[in-house]
C-alpha cells in the first residue's frame, strides 16, 4: 500500500486552530454563560490573618435590596470539608494529620481572606453590598506569617492543638552515606535563600456556575479547570451524593498553570445555593480575590551543601527545606516538596543525598501546585549550589558541570532518590547552547558594557525535570456523518493548543486536514474518567493515545470501504477524506462510510497507551544581563535555550509553551514576590505592587531543539510544558548574580533581583 505523507502529522508547523474564536472575542469563557434566572454569590472574607469570630447578625444582609439566601458556616454542617489525601510518609513511619479547608469558617479564620459567609442576590453588587450589612466580631491574634521563623520558639501557632507549626516532616535519602561523603571531602560548598513566593496571575479569574436540572434530577456544574473529572469526584465527596448527579463542564479556560486544578470552596458554595434556590448561581472572582485566595507557590527556605573531592566532583549533597503549606493543606501542597526534592541531583551524577523536608503552616493563603510543582525549585537549588561550587573551586561554571554530568553510556541511570532516566546528552545541549550564546565572546560584550558604565553578567542552568507521570489518558474518535471526526479526550486545554496538537495525530493517521477533526474536552457526560491537564501530561499520554485511536478508526474506515468498493482493505488508502483503491479513481469519501456503517462501534476508534515511568526533558538555558548599578535595573539582553524534548509535535505549540515559561521563570527571578506584613496582611495584593513581567522585560528568545527520544514514551516525547519555567529562574538569577560577582565579589542575590535590592546589594559591597 502507498503510503502518502499527511500535510499536518507530527513535527508539522501547524497554526492553532483555536486562535481565530479568541482573537475574534468568540471564546466562551465561565463567566460568558448566563443561565436564564441567574443569580450571583459573593463570598464575605475576613479581614485579619488569625482571629476568632462570631456572627452576631445576618439579618440586616437578608433584607437587603434583591437577597436571596445567605449562608454561614452554620448552614453548611451537612457539608464536608476539602481534603487533601496525599501527605507523604514521616520517618517514624506515620502520616500527619491535615488542616482542611472548611468550605465557610466557623469560628476561627486563619488567613486573610478566609470564607466566613456567602450571600446571593439577583446581582454582584447587591450581594457585595448585603455582605457588608452582616454583623462581625472578631477577637484578633497575633499571626505566623513567615517560612523562615515559622518554627522558630515564640513565632505564634497556627494550629495552637498541634503544639508547632510544623505540617509534616520528610526525609529522602541516605543519612550514613551522605553524612561519610562529607566526612571524605575535600571541599564543602553551602548556600542557603528563599524561593519566594508567586501569585498564578493567570488571565481569566476564577469563576463557576451550579444548577439544578430538575428533569434531570442532577446538578450542572460549569467552571474553568484543569480536568472536569477529579473535580466531579472531589465535589461529590463534598455532598455525600453520587458522581452521577453532578455533571460537570469546563468551557473555554483562560490560563490554569496548576490552580486551576483544585477545588475551591466557591464550587460548594454556588452548588449548595443552587440546591435550596433551584435557580442557577454564579460566582465570579476578582483579580483581588485571585492574590488572597487562589492557591498559592513556591515558598521555600532553602540550605543546601555539596561535598566535592579536589577536582570538582560531586560526592554528595545535602538539603534542609522548609516548605510554606499556608494555613491549611490544599489539595496537593505537601506532595510538592516530595516531588521536587525527587529531582534534587538533576543532571549530575551525585552518588549520596540527604534532604530533610519541614512543612510549615503559617497564616497566609495555601501553597500548592504552580507551573513546575516542585521541579522549579528543585533545579534553582541545584543550579545555584553548582555556581556557588564553581565559584569556590575555580573553575568555571561550564567545566564543573561537565566533569560532573552523567554520561550517555550511563543510561538508563538510577538517581539517589530512585528517578529512572532513560536518555540524555547533557554535555550536548550544553555546548551547543554556549555555541549559539557566544559564551567564548562574553568577555568581549562585558568590557563595551563597562565602556557604557555598566556591568554585565552571563549565567546558564542545566536542567532535568520529572513529568508525564506514569499512567494514561485513553482517546475516543468518531467518524461523524458528514465526514468530520470527532475527538474526545479526559484531559483540559487551558490555551496549550491541544485541538491543533491532537488534530495532528489524528490527520496522519486519517490523512485528513485538522480543520475536519473536532476535539472535545471538559464534560463528564462525554467520557466517564479523564486525567485532566497537569505535570505536562497531556501530549506525551494523550498523544499517543489519540494516534493509536487513528489507527484504529482508519482501519475500520477501510473495512467498510472496501465492503462498499468490493475491494481488499489492503488496497485502500486514505486520501483527504477520501477511501481509494491504490492506483485507480474508485473512491469513497468518509461521510459515506459513515452512513454506510452497520454499528455505532464500526466507525469509533479507540487508542490507550499506558506509560510506567516518568518522562525527562532537560535541556540548557543561558541568560546575559547588562545591570545599571546607579539605579539596579537589570536588562536581559540576551537568551538561549536548547532542550530535549525527545520528538517535536508541533514547533510553532512547542516554542510557544517554552517562551511563556521562560518569562514566568523570568518573573521570579526579577520581579515577583508574594509579600506577607507581620500581621499577615498581603502587602502585594494588585498589579500596583506585585510586578508581573512584561513584553519589555525579555528579549527575542533563541530556542532551538536538540532531542534524544525518550524510551519510556511510544512516540519518544518528552513533556515541555513546564520545562522554561524550570531552567529560566537559575539560569536568569545567576547571570545576574555572575554580573555582580565580576564587578564586586558580590557572591549571593536573593530572589526577586528587584532593581532596589540589586542596588542595595552593589551599595553595600561598595561600603564594605
């Protein structure tokens, strides 16, 4: 049989598909959908960090102008609690207990921002307005509100019936080994910083709808998320019903990075008002609301060391990581630290290891998943501490990680902390990135920048990440009666492209234009399970799953045209919609196969594909900043990224997911801060204070592939949806910290590198 090469298959540059509906304002998002009879819920919060409450009236709210319903804690008895079910194993073996997130407090508030009430009216403002009239006292405390003393005698506690503010306490590893590697170096290297904190700022708020369908005799619950399924799950668990009366459905998603994955005590909310209003109700958060409630990331304390031999080998490595959980644990929050220190060693082969890992309770919004989860953290600690190594070996950045790599006939190679890495040229991307960023040249750039009055700095990381977490995302295809096709997948775009990436693994199969495959996602009534969108899971799980259910359809397309044909199937091809004996003008088109089909299941396809181990990009990402060190501002004037993904789907998606995570990664490094006062009040609450990254705060980016299919994956793909942000934040924030050091042995910046603290930071070397 001819094979004939599809135009849009795998490794195509294809332009997205969904681009024209967003760009045209024809996205429909949560907060476009208006039910007939709609209401609006606001959600009353609390003031204070840390207090004791009592409503003493709610009637003055209910009689207000338009009311509906108002409801406290009180109300909600019959109503569980958002639990976490995933806190790691202690060393003595025990699970410690979790703080869970009361869908209304009601008694005690521990964070700015907590829920005490909820009111619903015929519009937002009504309900804003009723809020206000409901009677409040509270009875403040003294509030915990820093990582770095939360554990430290006197800080007050959170939890006063758990005796510490400790959450839990991890240990990965091997002590005695690690502790004889030390033992045996011949040089320790130790740095110690905080991760701050970021605020997700993705560009859609939250919102949701709930109603009631009484023909239906279920709820229809609507909301931007990251997998409609685990969410239909967790809120049925909510309510004590079973997951069949609950439907729910993800429209369009206007950016999710992590929180949008988890349930929110919104979702409760508008669904218990919906249940006694048997009216729809409608939530819409406020980018205020965003900073003070949406979950939360990073926020770590971080000390680790590295014992070297006389050459610069790594021997060992140890880590004591204190991890901000917040006030209560979110959904995922303590699995974060555990998945992040899992990648500790990263792309060197560092025999022994030794992490402790502190989760902390502290008053501030709960810390959990944000665009890396844990793997971000991991390779800024990593990358940094190897700097720091070089800088006290003399040597430079480049040569120690070279010495220190693993090396390609190492693999598959077992890290300290049980990873299984299948492929890799570290050394590789590496030099071919220094190649593209003109590093033998810097020296060159630096002295015209010092003409200028300025200082210039070059820094690159080495990164490796853990994601597409073992299991799969099965894909379900339909040959529709006008000879479209029809996908439906479990997992969730949140802009990513997947109705483009999945169309390209359909058409080569099919031989089909992608402007004829339709992907579904987001509703429970399409498909029973789904794994959602998260851990850059989606096209290594979903991709190949959607492949294998193209050829499933195609060959069941050529069986039934070759009935209607009176041919083999052997001699059909498959031919832009069209089923053709090989090397004649007898043909089918696909909408004629499709009325053609004697059972629904002649025309379905189904693929599934089961992965047992992670997948691991890696890849290099240099940075070169030119600092002012009269005012501190810094300017990234140069970036280079070379990465393994394994296998390209599509370039155009494939840089696009990069570039956005580079200038997150950027954002940390340079500019963002989730800042907390002693009292617990978030100090950078609005765009006024908290400092996004902006179209002029990067440069043209130069990215480029150097892959190693993975053998782990069917089709050799390494996840990238996270990659940038994981190799962007050490390799901005040691150029920036390489600038400083050239020009005044300035050896450490914490994070953000604002241009007050670079100045402040240049000030006093200059005093000393």
């Amino acid at each position: 049989m001819t094979v004939v090469t599809p135009k849009f298959g795998m490794g195509a540059s294809v332009l997205r598909l969904e681009d024209r509906a967003f760009i045209t304002g024809q996205g429909r998002y949560t907060d476009d959908i208006v039910p007939e009879g709609l209401l609006h819920g606001y959600v009353m919060r609390s003031p204070v960090a840390k207090a004791t409450f009592r409503i003493t009236s709610t009637a003055a709210a209910r009689a207000a102008p338009g009311v509906h319903l108002v409801l406290t804690g009180a109300d909600l008895e019959h109503l569980g609690d958002l639990r976490s079910d995933v806190m790691q194993k202690q060393p003595d073996g025990t699970r410690a207990p979790t703080r869970d997130i009361p869908i209304l407090c009601r008694d005690r508030v521990q964070y700015v921002g907590d829920a005490v009430a909820f009111v619903v009216a015929d519009t937002r403002s009504q309900a804003q307005d009723a809020a206000e009239l409901i009677e409040i006292d509270y009875d403040s405390e003294d509030a915990a509100a820093e990582t770095a003393t939360a554990l430290d005698e006197g800080t007050p506690l959170v939890w006063p019936e758990l005796g510490s503010n400790r959450a839990f306490l991890n240990e990965i590893g091997d002590q005695a080994r690690t502790a004889a590697a030390f033992a045996e170096a011949a040089k320790v290297t130790r740095v110690e910083f905080v991760n701050n904190r970021l605020v997700c700022n993705y560009m859609e708020p939250r919102s949701a709808i709930a109603e009631w369908r009484e023909d239906e005799e279920r709820f229809v619950f609507t909301t931007g998320s990251q997998g409609v399924h685990s969410m239909q799950k967790i809120l049925a668990g909510v309510f004590g019903m079973p997951t069949a009366q609950l439907r729910v459905v993800t429209p369009d998603v206007g950016g999710g990075f992590g929180p949008k994955t988890f349930v929110y005590r919104e979702y409760p909310l508008v669904i218990e008002a919906a249940r006694r209003l048997k009216r729809p109700v409608k939530w819409a958060g406020d980018r205020t609301e965003h900073f003070l409630t949406d979950a939360q990331g990073r926020d770590n304390m971080v000390t680790a060391e590295m014992a070297m031999d006389e050459n610069g080998r790594f021997l060992a490595m140890r880590v004591n990581l204190v991890a901000n959980m917040g006030a209560y644990i979110s959904q995922y929050g303590p699995f974060i630290p555990f998945v992040g220190v899992s990648m500790s060693t990263g792309v060197y082969d560092i025999p022994a290891l030794h992490v402790l890992i502190s989760g902390v309770y502290t008053n501030t919004c709960p810390v959990d998943a944000y665009r890396g989860a844990g793997r971000p953290e991991a390779a800024l600690l990593l990358e940094k501490l190897v700097d720091a190594c070089a800088r006290d070996m003399g040597l430079g950045v480049e040569e120690i990680r070279r010495r220190n790599f693993i090396r390609p006939e190492q693999f598959p190679y077992r890290t300290a902390t049980g990873r299984l890495y299948d492929t890799g040229e570290f050394e590789g991307h590496m030099s071919q990135a220094m190649e593209r960023a003109g590093w033998e040249d810097f020296d060159t750039r630096a002295a015209q920048s010092a003409r200028a009055g300025k200082i210039r700095g070059i820094g690159m990381a080495t990164y490796i990440e853990a994601c597409a977490f073992p299991g799969s995302e099965p894909a379900f295809l339909r040959l529709n009666g006008d000879g479209t096709v029809t996908l439906s997948i479990g997992t969730q775009s949140n802009g990513q492209g997947h109705a483009t990436a999945y169309a390209q693994f359909v058409s080569e199969k099919l031989n089909l234009d992608i402007a004829k495959i339709k992907v579904h996602q987001g509703d429970t009534d399409r498909l029973k399970s789904g794994g959602g969108t998260g851990g850059s899971r989606s096209i290594p799980l979903g991709g190949v799953s959607a492949a294998r259910a193209g050829e499933d359809l195609a060959e069941k397309i050529r069986r039934i045209a070759a009935d209607e044909l009176e041919a083999s199937a052997s001699d059909i091809e498959l031919v832009d919609g069209m089923a053709r004996i090989v090397g004649t003008d007898r043909q089918v088109g696909f909408a004629e196969i499709a009325q053609a089909a004697k059972k629904p299941e002649d025309i379905e396809g189904f693929g599934d594909f089961v992965q047992d181990e992670c997948t691991y990009p890696n890849g290099t990402h240099i940075c070169e900043v030119e600092i002012d060190p009269d005012t501190g501002a810094t300017e990234i004037v140069r970036y280079t990224i070379v990465d393994d993904f394994g296998a390209t789907v599509n370039p155009i998606l494939l840089a696009g997911q990069v570039h956005g995570g580079v200038v997150q990664g950027i954002g940390q490094a340079l500019s963002e801060n989730a800042v907390y006062g002693e009292d617990g009040q978030l100090l950078t609450a609005s765009f006024m204070d908290y400092a996004m990254p902006r179209a002029d705060t990067v440069p043209s980016f130069h990215f480029e592939t150097r892959n190693v299919p993975s053998t782990t994956n069917a089709l050799g793909i390494k996840g990238a949806g996270e990659a940038g942000t994981i190799g962007a934040t050490p390799a901005a924030l040691n150029a920036v910290t390489n600038a400083l050091y050239r020009a005044y042995g300035i050896r450490h910046v914490e994070m953000p590198a604002t241009p007050t603290r670079v100045w402040n930071t240049i000030r006093e070397a200059r005093s000393a």
